[in-house]
C-alpha cells in the first residue's frame, strides 16, 4: 500500500486518548476535530518546574534523490521507545505546500512510520503556516503604507530589506516591482517573494519562548534603513502588536498522533537549507516536561540542520541533546559512491564503501559537537546483507554502531534495537554538549569555522559589498549573534553535484541577512534560492480528490 492508504487505514484515536498519556487535561486542550489539539500556553507553563527528560536529535547524511527517511525515522524510534517501554513523544516540523506540491509530495513519514491524520498535516493543517504568512504580510503592508502616509522614520525605499512571502514555491516572485500604478499606489520600487518557511517571521515563530519573547523578538526585526544607513525596526511602524495578535493561538504547539498511537507535536517548518530548519522550541521544550524521552528532527544532512540545531536552537533555548542519530541508507551511500539512480537496485558493495565517506564526515562533525552518535541504516526491501554489512563495518571503525532499522515496514517492532540503544546512549550522561563557536567570534570567523571544519572547505570568498555588509553588521552590535548558512542541501560543498565528501573547494557567500528578531545572521552562499521553483513535473500533477472526495496523490 501507499502512504496515504496505510495512514487512511489506520484507527486514530481521538486526541483526548493521547493527550492523556501526556497529562494534558480536556480543559487545556483547543481541539481541531476529533484528531489534533493545540494545548494551551497555560498549561505548558504549569509545567516550568517539572524534570526534563532527554533530548535526541534524529540527522542524516547529504540527501540524494535515493532518500534517506529522517521523519520517518524519527516517528520509527519513537514508536520503538515505547515498545520497549519508555515514556517517548515525537517534535516535528510542519510540512510546507511548496514542497507538497513540488517535490515531496508530503512530510509526514512514511509506511509504517507516519504521523496522522497524514491529509491534514501536509495541508492546511491548523493554520499556523497562513498565521505566519498573514503576519509577515502585515509588516509589508504596514512599511508601504508607513512610506506612502510620509515616512515619518525616513526609511530609504531604496534599502527596504523586509521581502514579501507566500507557502508556495513560485520562481516568478522572486523579484518583482512593486506599487506601480500611479500615485495613489504609492512609491514604486524592487520587491520580492520569499517562500514563508524563509521567514524572519517563522524563525521568530520557532524560537520564542512564549507569546511575550514572540513580540520582543518582532519588535526587532530590520525592516530597512535610512539613507545613512541607520537601521529601522518594525517597532518604527507599530506592526509587533498586530503581528502578536495574528500569532496568538498558532503559537500554541499541535498534538496529533503516529500510527501507533504515541503522542507527536508538530509546530513550526523552517527549511535547513534556508533558514535554521528544526521545529519550534516551544514545543520542544513542553515535550521535554511531558515525556521521558524526546525524539526530534532537523532538517537536510547534518552539516545544514544538525549544524543549525547545535549551534542556534540550543544555544538560542538552552538546550543540550543527550545523543543524535545520523539517518543512512544503502541506496543512498551508493549514489555517494558514484552510482547512478537508475542502477541502485544492483548490489555494490565497492559502491557503498564509496559512499560512506559522506557517512563518515558526518560522524565526525556530530561527534565534534560532544553528542553520542548512533547510525540508523533506513533498510530497503532491495538491500543486500552484504551491503548492509559495509556500512556496519565502516561505522565500527569511526568507533560509532550501525544498527538495522526496518521501521517503513514493521513500524516501531523495526526500530527496537535501535531504541535500546538511543536509550542506553542518552541515559548514560555522556554528552557534553558544545557549539562549534562561542558568540563573541567575529562572524566572517564563524562563516568560516562552519566552512573549514564542517565542509572541509579551504576558506570562503565574498565580494566587496558583501565584506561591508559583514563589517557594518560586526560594527553595528551583531557580532554576538550565531550564523545561519543559506546553502544547497545536496553536498558539502556549494555546488550540488559534488556528492561524498568534497574538499579543497572555497564556500561563495554571495550576500548576508540580518535577522535581529530571530538572533541570527543568514549567509546565502553559492547559488540557493530562498524561493525555490517547481520541478519540470510537480507531484501537484498526481495530487487530486477521487471519487470518494478523498485527497490522492501525497505521499
């Protein structure tokens, strides 16, 4: 069966049922039917004095289009936990449409390992994603009309920094011109779409403490600047309040189920290659008081989202992980390896062995962090034993375990040994958790620690004005604030075609972003996009209602 009919299959219990293993009362429930809540702020912060329990980050090695199933390894060793009778919950980020309809097809796990209902979380969902959106596009009405009623702040038209967002992947809005029309239109000028998981405003989303931090953090967002380049916050048009508002109940993190009936929040949807790319360290935190064990994921390989989980998340909450698993398949270690996707399903050993430098650089860059690290092989029906073998072989000798995880067929029963091992790692105290960076490195220095010691690149490049805009940031009192770098998600290095683990290459950073609201700076190197386009095919083909009015077509 699909996905979408393995979830359509499934029983799902009604969410007062899951909300009470979490302790969560009725009263503290906002329900969206029968099948998913948001629990109210009220009652997290009830539980402020309560223990943590412990905290695993679920990464992986560079995607390739072979897959790697971190989301599905997550929900996996979260159902593995509680067969083997831990108190464990799952914290997830929201799908977004773009990728939905471009091309993933949906976010929701997979096979045996789901969240449900599947429909609902990969589409509108709560509405938390149109609540950020309708927020973001606030601030952009109100900086135009600001301008247009006579721009009592002075804010330069020229150097408008705040872009427009919408939750699709759409290359035409990229750059746009904006207020044309005459005078009544206002003042026309260069504008442009981001897709809304870029958002300052998601960032801020995700990483504020409570609905108080959400405005301070807002307040501080650089819409632009003077002709002297004196930096205007969005305090300038009175948009925090009116944002807050629009925030208000999406803030509050949603709880829904796996297939198995283990409780899953899932809150907030930065990319990793864009933006920082883990869930919202509201839910995160809540999860931490309500379960023995928290499973969650972050975005991409582990050089983007674990990276961006160590070194901005945690540091950004205070947050320390007691161990990670690094997600692996064959298929994919084998395209790491220089096999083409047409030919994964032919047994290659040489290949695999290839490939699991990725693996390796990966290891080593968890590791560097002071974080456990086990290696979760997501099993393929097609992959071999001697295969399989390798990639244990090799894992031993980075003095780390590869354990078998069949969780897409078997659910969380295929995770088990897996789940005893994650348990053992994170209960033992091992972690001694540190960034990669203290805050004080000047940020060409933290670019380029990133650069040299994650990517293995030689140094990093930027031309003139992106040098000034480093240095009037480091001169303007950003210096203490993390990096978040902007890069593509398929290599080491900035070009996607080098698969395994490239050096020698130089990291291009072609501009810097200043997110003073979400307390970091965004480095766009090489040639992302913070607006992707549809593929040639979008899976929007294949996605439709049939005659039943069911939705068809995710996956």
């Amino acid at each position: 069966m699909s996905d979408i009919e393995i979830a359509r299959a499934a029983t799902i219990k009604p969410i007062g049922e899951i909300a009470d293993k979490l302790g969560i009362p009725n009263d503290a429930l906002m329900p969206f039917g029968h099948t998913k809540a948001k629990v109210s702020l009220d009652h997290i912060d009830s539980l402020k004095d309560k223990p943590d329990g412990k905290l695993i980050l679920v990464t992986a090695i560079t995607p390739t289009p072979a897959g790697e199933g971190k989301t599905t390894t997550s929900v996996g060793l979260t159902d593995g936990l509680n067969k083997i009778g831990k108190n464990a919950m799952v914290c997830l980020r929201e799908p977004s449409l773009g990728p939905c309809f471009g091309m993933k097809g949906g976010a929701a796990g997979g096979g045996y390992a789901q969240v449900i209902p599947m429909e609902d979380i990969n589409l509108h969902f709560t509405g938390d994603f149109h609540a950020i959106t309708s927020a973001h596009s606030l601030l952009s009405a109100l900086i135009d009309n600001h301008i247009y009623w006579g721009n009592e702040s002075a804010l330069d038209t020229r150097r408008v920094a705040w872009r427009r967002v919408v939750d699709m992947n759409d290359r035409s809005l990229r750059q746009i011109t904006s207020s044309l029309g005459g005078v009544s239109n206002g003042f026309a000028r260069e504008d442009g779409f981001d897709i809304t998981v870029a958002s300052e405003v998601m960032a801020i989303f995700c990483l504020s403490k409570n609905l108080e931090d959400l405005q301070h953090r807002l307040s501080k967002i650089v819409i632009g600047y003077t002709r002297d380049r004196k930096p205007i916050t969005a305090d300038a048009v009175n948009a925090p309040g009116p944002m807050t508002v629009l925030l208000k109940d999406a803030i509050a993190p949603n709880l829904v189920q796996t297939l198995e009936h283990n409780p899953a929040f899932i809150h907030g949807g930065p990319f990793a290659n864009i933006a920082h790319g883990c869930n919202s360290v509201i839910a995160t935190r809540s999860a931490l008081k309500m379960a023995d064990f928290v499973v969650t994921e972050a975005g991409f390989g582990a050089d983007l989202g674990a990276e961006k989980f160590f070194d901005i998340k945690c540091r950004s909450a205070g947050l320390a992980p007691d161990a990670a698993v690094i997600v692996a398949t064959v298929r994919a270690l084998k395209m790491h390896g220089g096999v083409a996707k047409d030919d994964l399903g032919v047994e290659n050993v040489q290949a695999v062995r290839d490939g699991c430098v990725n693996l390796q650089r990966h290891v080593e860059n968890v590791k560097s962090f002071g974080v456990p690290v086990v290696v979760a092989i997501n099993r393929f029906v097609a992959d071999t034993d001697a295969e399989m073998a390798a990639v244990r072989e090799i894992a031993d000798s980075l003095g780390v375990k590869a354990i078998d995880a069949t969780h897409w067929a078997d659910g969380g029963a295929g995770t088990m040994e897996l789940a005893e091992h994650v348990s053992a790692m994170a209960e033992s105290g091992e972690s001694k958790f540190a960034p990669s960076y203290p805050s004080e490195m000047p940020i060409w220095e933290k670019i380029e620690t990133i650069a040299t010691k994650l990517y293995r690149a030689e140094g990093i490049s930027a031309d003139q004005k992106t040098r000034n805009q480093i240095k009037d940031l480091q001169e303007g009192g950003f210096g203490d604030l993390p990096v978040c770098i902007a890069k593509t998600q398929y290599s080491f290095s900035s070009d996607p075609n080098r698969k395994g683990a490239p050096t020698g290459h130089t990291l291009p950073v072609r501009e810097v972003r200043l997110s003073a609201g979400a307390g970091f700076i965004v480095a766009v190197c090489g040639d992302i996009m913070t607006m992707p386009g549809l593929p040639r095919i979008p899976s929007a083909n294949s996605i439709r209602l049939n005659e039943q009015g069911q939705v068809e077509g995710l996956f």
